[in-house]
C-alpha cells in the first residue's frame, strides 16, 4: 500500500507542476490587462501603460514565456505576484479562502453526512414510502437552481423575523459589522450568518450525493456476499454496515472528495447571494478585471486542491478495498 500511495503522489506533485504552468499560460494568453485603461479620457499614453503593466508582470507586449519564467520564479520563492490594485495576490488568497472555508467547509462535511446516510437508509427502505419521499426531495432540490433556493430561504427567514417581531436569523455578510469587537467576541453572530447559507449547500450537496449512494447501495444489497453473511448468522445491521455500506462507500468517497475539492471556488451564487466575499466572487471579478496573476493563482489552487482530493481518494478506497493495496 505505501509503494502505492507513494507512486500516485509523485504522479500528482508532476501534474500540479502542469496544471499550475497551464493555468498560467492560458490566462496570460487569453486576457487582456491592457483594457483598463481604455476609454479613460484623457487617455493614458502608451509607455505609462507599459510601464504600469511591466510592474505588475501584465505586459501583453512581453513575450509569454518570459511571463511566464518571470512568475515561476516568483512562485518557488512564495510570491504569486501582485493584481493589477497593486495588492498582493498571496494575501488576497488567503484572506478570500478563510473567508470561503467559513462559509462551505461546515455545509459540504453535512452534505456529505447527510447525503450518504439518506441515500444508505432509503436503499434498505427500498420502494417504501421513506424511500419515495427522499428520492423524490432530492430530485426536487435538484431540479431547482442553487440561487432560487437560497432565494427561497431568505424569503421564509424574513418571514419568521417578522412574524416573531425582531431579527431571529441574519444572512446577509459574514457579520453584523454594527458590533464591536473581534472574531472571538462574537461568533455567535457569525454562526446566526452562517444558518441560510449552511442549509443552502448542504442541501444541494446532500441531494445528488443520496442519489448516488442510494444506486450503489441497492447494487450491494443484491451482491452475493452479503446474502452469504446473513446467511451465516450475521445480524442484518451488522451486516449492512460492515459489508454492505462499506463497499457502496466506495464510488460515493470518489464523489464526495472531488466536490469538497472544489469548495473555495464551487459556490459563487451562494457568496454572492449572501454577501460573502469569498474565493468564487474574487474568481469572476479577477476574470472580468483580465488580472493574470490572480487568476492564475486561483486556477492553481484549485488544481491543487484537486489533485490532492484525488490523493485523499486514493487513500480511503485503498482503506474500504483491500484489492488496491498493492506493491
């Protein structure tokens, strides 16, 4: 299993390398920094344009690859360079990304719980009204648009604040900046933000992840082992949790590792929705804003994440399999 798990992640480390250098040349070929400055009146003349781009490493008339050798080397020394404000992409990324994990990392871990324990409870449940009902939910959730169901939210929230007369739910903003005080002084104001939005993802997130498992758990169900294990007096839990569930965890793991992979930039309508200013947001701003670096920086990241969701798979299936535990 080691020899295994170390061949996969030097295959990763290669491809975080391509992917980073790809995300690089392709938003350095593809956006145009230059656009900021047209139409302003009166114009800017053209050195003093160059001059703002070369200190920024955004010069379309600088050869792509010296660009890109240029922010290389910037990257292993841990500079992502600077967005076309001046500021520092490292900071901002890292500033957008607590931001971001706040929001999602508690709704997708629920998703995750919630989708696989409804869709493992509806396949034992099979064809009854418990399995009806949550088969159909899902099917609703999902048919319905990420931002209608956070619309949806923030309607009945303000229905119950003004049915019980004062502010019993807050979404809008990480916090009431009208408080004093730091993080720690009030969290109880930033888990009232936290409610909607929490309830938005998980839902989504929950639904296709019960389907999924729902599928692979009705495969399992059928499978002669675990007939075998019941039929040599295994208790029927026992022998749904031990056999059953932990093979149909298989494919649902793979699911659920790539989709929290991409968290930090996989909730855009819901940030801005409820006013956080997270990695999504930044990521259509810096695109709309043609911001090399910051883009790059984001797309890297997130490949990152990905790629190490991936080695994350690699370890829990060779954990609930013992098949791939070779070399």
């Amino acid at each position: 299993m080691g020899k295994y798990l170390i061949r996969r992640l030097v295959n990763y480390v290669v491809l975080v390398f391509i992917a980073t250098s790809m995300a690089y040349l392709l938003a350095a070929s593809s956006l145009n920094p230059r656009s900021h400055f047209q139409g302003r009146n009166p114009p800017v003349p053209v050195t003093t344009q160059d001059d703002i781009l070369n200190r920024y490493n955004l010069n379309d008339k600088t050869p792509v690859l010296d660009r890109y050798g240029h922010w290389l080397s910037g990257v292993v020394h841990g500079d992502l360079g600077r967005d076309y404000d001046g500021g520092y992409v490292g900071e901002n990324l890292s500033r957008r990304m607590w931001v971001s994990g706040q929001l999602l990392l508690i709704g997708t871990i629920l998703g995750g719980l919630v989708g696989v324990g409804a869709g493992a409870w509806a396949a034992v449940r099979h064809r009854k009204a418990t399995d009806v009902s949550l088969t159909q939910g899902a099917f609703f959730i999902l048919s319905c648009p990420t931002f209608v169901i956070a619309i949806l939210l923030q309607v009945g929230a303000t229905r119950l604040n003004n049915a019980v007369g004062h502010r019993l739910i807050s979404f809008s903003g990480q916090f009431d900046p009208a408080k004093p005080g730091g993080f720690f002084s009030h969290i109880g104001d930033r888990l009232d933000h936290l409610i909607l939005p929490t309830i938005t993802l998980m839902l989504v997130g929950a639904s296709y992840l019960m389907l999924y498992q729902r599928s692979a758990m009705l495969d399992v169900l059928g499978s002669d082992y675990v007939r075998t294990a019941r039929a040599k007096g295994l208790r029927r839990r026992t022998a749904l949790i031990k056999h059953a569930l932990r093979t149909a965890l298989i494919p649902s793991v793979t699911l659920f590792t790539y989709a929290f992979a991409t968290i930090f930039v996989g909730a855009t309508f819901t940030e801005y929705i409820f006013g956080w200013h997270g990695m999504g947001e930044w990521f259509v701003q810096t695109i709309q804003g043609s911001d090399t670096n910051a883009v790059a920086a984001i797309t890297a990241v997130v490949g990152v994440l990905i790629l190490f969701a991936s080695f994350l798979q690699d370890l829990v299936v060779a954990i609930l399999d013992p098949r791939v535990r070779v070399g």
